[in-house]
C-alpha cells in the first residue's frame, strides 16, 4: 500500500509545477484561518483544474453555489475573460462578507458578484426569471440538497456546459449504504441521480493530495 504521505507531496510538486498559487489565494485562505474556518478550500491542484475546464468550454459565465471564502473563486475568476462574470452564492453572512473582501483585494470586484442567501431559492428566482444559461457550475455548497443543486443547475446549463461537484466521496464515506452522515447521505444520493440522469456525460474523480481524501463529479450537459 503507497504511503498515504506520499500524496500530499506529489500535490506539492504538481502545485509548484502547474498551480503556484498567487498573492491574492495566499491573501484568502490566510483571512479564512484568521478568522478561525476550518481549510475547507479546495487545494490549488483542484482550483487549477477548475481553470483547465473553464477554458475547456470557453467559459464566459460561471456559477458557483457556495462561495465560503472566495478561494475557489478567484481560482474561478482567473478563467475569465475581462468581461466574463461569475455568480456566487452563499448563505452565511459571514463568509459572503469574507469573500467579499478577498473578491476585492484580487482585483476581481468587477467580474464576480457574490449573492447572499438560500441557493435553492436563489437558483428558482434565476430559473423563474429567464437567466441566461451558464457555461460552467461549481456546486460546493451544504451537501444533503447535491441532488436539488444538480437539476437546477440543468436548468441553467445549455448543451456543453461543464458541471463541477465537489465532495462526493467524503474519505470513502460514500460506500456505506447505511451510513447515517447527512452529508454522505446528500452526495449518495447525487451519485445515484448521475447514474440515470441521461442529461449529462458524468464521471467521479477520486481526489488524494495535500487535503482531505475526496472527489469530484465532473459532468459535461449531452446536445
Ligand atoms: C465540507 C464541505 C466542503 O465543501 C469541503 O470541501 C470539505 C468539507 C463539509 O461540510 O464537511
Ligand atoms: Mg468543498
């Protein structure tokens, strides 16, 4: 069996290589310990694969459900054209007020707008008023409603966007039927969703590193 050690080093040689992590990510995650949050963040190896799948469908128009402290965001944003924009909600005050002020000191005040409140009714007020289809989402928010994220996400995608789910393997948690973790229970039940949803082409990486053993959907919307 590989020395689970050995994973967080290759992730820092993959992050040296391929994902250096600029003045504005160190700004952000350093505000998110300051403020005494848990390292929920994605690693940098993960924000840099958000950016090779927003160039992958020229992404102009992003949405993020979960914003926490803006460090997949500014990874996010860093995707986009100069005129390209990003919606990102979350539902803590605090965290908003915290992304917030990191959306800002990257310089990306102008490209990302950070909406606070309950996704699942922000998403149906996008829905309902006719929102233009997004090119990429991804869904890092509170776990039980993945499912409900997921086809209302559909609802704002057009054939081609990419959809991104994070923490849908929960250190192995997810093969256990009876486990009785809300969270495991909410990701279980996307994945059991994404075997039969005949909408998208979807696969599920497994995620070792410097970080929590997890995974990733990653989901492209079928023509
Ligand atoms: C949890 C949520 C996350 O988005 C994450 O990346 C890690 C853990 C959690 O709620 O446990
Ligand atoms: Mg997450």
């Amino acid at each position: 069996m590989t020395d689970p050690a050995i994973f967080a080093q290759v992730d820092g040689y993959i992050a040296g290589l391929l994902a250096p992590e600029d003045e504005a990510l160190h700004y952000a995650t350093a505000g998110i310990l300051a403020a005494g949050y848990p390292d929920a963040s994605i690693s940098p190896v993960q924000g840099k694969l958000l950016q090779v799948l927003a160039a992958a469908c020229q992404a102009r128009r992003i949405l993020e459900l979960g914003t926490f402290g803006a460090y997949s965001t500014i990874w996010l944003a860093g995707a986009l054209p100069e005129d390209g924009r990003l919606i990102t909600l979350e539902c803590d005050a605090a965290f908003a007020a915290l992304a917030q002020h990191n959306v800002n000191h990257a310089g990306l005040g102008h490209k990302v707008e950070i909406r606070q409140g309950i996704a699942l009714h922000l998403l149906q007020t996008m829905i309902d008023g006719g929102e233009a289809p997004f090119d990429l989402f991804f869904i890092d928010a509170d776990k039980p409603p993945y499912t409900e994220y997921f086809r209302m996400a559909l609802q704002l995608a057009r054939p081609g966007s990419i959809i991104i789910c994070d923490n849908v393997i929960r250190n192995g948690n997810v093969l256990d039927p009876a486990s009785e973790d809300e969270k495991v229970q909410g990701v279980r039940r996307l994945n059991a969703f994404l075997a039969d949803c005949r909408e998208v082409t979807a696969t599920i990486l497994q995620v070792v590193g410097s970080k929590e053993y997890d995974g990733m959907v990653v989901a492209v919307v079928n023509p």
